[in-house]
C-alpha cells in the first residue's frame, strides 16, 4: 500500500504481515556501515534476487513511501515516507511466503538489508549449509492460527559490513558494533547475542 508525499500516515498503511514483529521507531537508526546504493538500486536488488529463485511468482514489494504507477514495486526516488519498513510478498512452490526489514531508518537500508537475507538465504541453500525446506520455512507465511517469525537480519547487515568482508573487517566491525549492542549502552542481551552470533557467522562461513 502506497502514500502520496502530502498524507501522513500511521505504520498500518503498509501491509506488513500481521504475525511479523515491528521494531520500535524509537530503536529505528541508520545502517551502521553506510549502504552506498541509491533507493531504486536498493528496491531492484530485492526483485533481481527474487527473479534468480526458482518456483517464484507474484512478487509484490511494497514500503510505506509512495510507489510508481507504472512499476508498482518500486517506490519514487525521492518520496517520502511515514513509515521505513520494506516487505515483499511473494509465492514461491505454491507456499505464500514474505519477508521484511524495518530495523533501520529509511527505506533504502530496509531494502538493501532485505536484499541481503534474501540472497543469503539462496546462497545458504546452494552451498548445502542448509536445507531449502527449514530455511524457507522461515519466510512462509501462516495458515489458519499458525504463528510466524520474522527472519532474523543477515550476519553482514548486523556487523554493518559488506558480505564479502576480510576477517580484519569483521573483527573491526564487531568490537564497534558490540558496544553500541550492549545493555550498558542502550542496547540489550538479545542484540549482543546477535552480534556475536553474527561475527562467529562471518568468521566460519
């Protein structure tokens, strides 16, 4: 669902999936390593790596800036926005799936770090460190009273570093971002975890 740039809007103007957790605006940042893509690459990124997945079809991505009326899942460059969250809908063998971001200030980022699950989850399938059925459960959507998780954001994208980082890189990154995730300093348990987790992830991969 899409706005114009003169509305304002509360967050339920975008379709986000009803069982998927929101992130507090107040928790809201920009992401820490500075993705350097514009909006429009970020969005193309996501439906580029959904095109590449087999047994995909009807992709809907949608965020709360207003989208083009001649490519519905790409916003305009510079509208604005009420709410930065990104998700896409998409079926996938007959399974309607989803997934979202709205860890981060804008929608550009959201849909950047979306993009980056998305292709590490394909990678994850290929390079047999999983199995497509338990990685893709994550992003199939319930049925009925189901109940479904949102996927947690790639290792990259918690340390703030690109995907293919040096070790030296993901080290440099850790001992920033293991700071800022602390409890001590506005962080939590739960953001340390995954930042550790994240490092370990990078590091052994």
């Amino acid at each position: 669902m899409s706005m114009n740039d003169t509305t304002t809007t509360d967050e339920t103007a975008l379709d986000w999936p009803a069982t998927f957790d929101r992130t507090p605006p107040s928790d809201r940042k920009p992401y820490p390593g500075g993705f350097r893509v514009t909006r429009s690459t970020a969005f193309g990124n996501v439906l580029d790596e959904l095109a590449m997945w087999n047994g995909v079809t009807d992709v809907q991505l949608d965020s709360g800036a207003e989208h083009q009326q001649r490519n519905p899942n790409k916003p305009y460059a510079n509208a604005s926005f009420d709410d930065p969250g990104v998700v896409v809908y998409f079926n996938k063998d007959g399974d309607d799936m989803a997934a979202a971001c709205d860890r981060w200030d804008n929608p550009r980022d959201n849909a950047q770090d979306l993009y980056h699950y998305l292709h590490e989850t394909r990678m994850q399938e290929q390079r047999g460190t999983v199995t497509a059925d338990s990685e893709y459960s994550k992003l199939r959507l319930p049925s009925g009273d189901e109940e479904a998780v949102a996927p947690d954001p790639p290792a990259a994208a918690v340390l703030g570093v690109e995907p293919d980082a040096s070790p030296a890189e993901i080290k440099q990154a850790y001992h920033k971002r293991v700071k800022e995730a602390h409890p001590d300093h506005d962080g939590s348990n739960e953001e340390l975890q995954r930042v550790r987790d994240a490092k370990e992830a990078m590091l052994d991969g």
